[in-house]
C-alpha cells in the first residue's frame, strides 16, 4: 500500500546512484520504464518504482519482463513490525515470480537489494506432502466444502474421535484395544487419553467411556455421526450440518 506523502520521484536518485556505483548508464522514464540501466554487454536493468507494495506494481514489472530478464521493483523501506512482514512477504513473492527488489530508505537514501531476478525454482516439502496426503487418507467422505473458511472444518482426526464416541456410546465402557479393533482407529488409546475434546475419560486401566462433555456430544453431533456412517458405507458428497 502506499505510503501517504511520499512520491515516486523520491526513489529515483537514490536508485540511479545504486545502479551507477555498479557501472550503469542510468536513465529515467524511458519508454513505459520508470528507470532504464545500460551496461555494456548486460541486459538492460529496468526498475519500477512505487510508494508501496501493490498488485499494480506486480503487474507493471511482470509487463516489462517481456523486455528483459533483469526487472527489478523499487518500494520505501518502512518501519515497525507491519513493515517487515510485508517486505518478507513480497520478497517471497518477488522471487517467484522472477524479479528483483530494492528498497530506499528515504531519511538518509540507503538502498538495499533483497533480491536479484532469477527463475523460480520451488522447493517441495516431502513431510507436508506427506501430512496432506495423511490428512486425505484420514477423511472419511467429502465433509468439507472446498473454499471455507478453516473455522468449523471436519478434519479426520475429529472423525476419528466421533467414531470412538460413537462405539462408547453404544456399548459402555470398553478397552482401548477393542476400540481400536472396532472403529479401525489404530491409535484409539492415545486419542482418548490426549481426550482433545473432552469426550473421554479412563475408568480403569486400559478401558476408557464417555465423560459428560461426551455424552452431551453424542446428542449435539448426531447428524454428524449419521453422515459419518453414510460416508462409510459409501456415500458421496456428505453436508455439515453440527458445529463444535
């Protein structure tokens, strides 16, 4: 966003030396560019500067890749915590999309390259595919409509927790291992004991029944608990109607 008072303009000189200590010749407004650098052999550097970070300021930069690989983005360096995050953010973004980032610091004109333009090349992480796919596995049916906010989800591990309520609920205290075996949640015993919910309690060693949050539960979740015994059997595209 930018930055009330302070102008484009502003950023020009103290880009246009940072270019020429590394041996550019430096133009402004060229072309649709807001700074041309020429440098003998090199592509030519072309910058666009802004007050603050922006979707058009993406835009424009993404636009003069068609003349040059060497694009960078020119913002104010500001302060404070808001302003970091925002400066790592966009660096991350800059680097995806192949460009470069400068920012000025307007009090003394420091200019500081956090990033040169280079092609992207993203780095998967084996663990969080692991865990996504983990997490795909666990689900049972389709509970959740695609592009909801994370606040209410069905995720699997409370599936999991509604079929150890439900078992519990139907025949009374029983062992872990027998959960385990009947709801096919291996880990039953440490879901129950963990009791993220409040729906467990153990009454003697090893065998565990419902606690009173869980008893209650049982009633408040009922069509949840009915779509998961659907999806169970094979049912598709199972609606949400209970909240926690």
């Amino acid at each position: 966003m930018a930055k009330t008072g302070i102008r484009e303009t502003d950023l020009y000189l103290p880009v246009k030396r940072l270019l020429e200590t590394q041996g550019y010749m430096v133009k402004g407004e060229v072309g649709a560019a807001d700074i041309v650098a020429v440098r003998d052999g090199d592509d030519p550097v072309i910058v666009e500067l802004k007050a603050g970070f922006s979707l058009s300021l993406f835009h424009q930069a993404i636009q003069r890749q068609t003349i040059s690989d060497a694009v960078y983005i020119a913002v104010p360096r500001g302060t404070g915590r808001a302003s970091l995050k925002a400066l790592v953010d966009n660096r991350k973004l800059c680097r995806r999309l192949g460009l470069g980032l400068i920012t000025v610091r307007l009090a003394d004109g420091f200019t500081e390259i956090h990033c040169d333009p280079a092609p992207y090349k993203p780095r998967q992480s084996k663990p969080r595919k692991t865990r996504l796919l983990r997490e795909f596995e666990r689900l049972v049916g389709d509970p959740n409509l695609g592009g909801a906010t994370r606040r209410n989800l069905v995720t699997g591990y409370r599936q999991e927790a509604l079929r150890c309520l439900k078992l519990l609920d139907e025949q009374g205290p029983t062992k872990a291992a027998e959960v385990a075996r009947q709801t096919n949640v291996a880990h039953a015993r440490r879901l129950m004991t963990d009791n993220h919910y409040g729906w467990f309690e153990r009454v003697s060693a090893g065998i565990y029944a419902l606690s009173p949050k869980g008893v209650t539960a049982t009633s408040e979740y009922l069509s949840e608990l009915e779509n998961l015994r659907a999806a169970a059997s094979g049912a598709d595209n199972i609606s949400v109607i209970a909240k926690p």
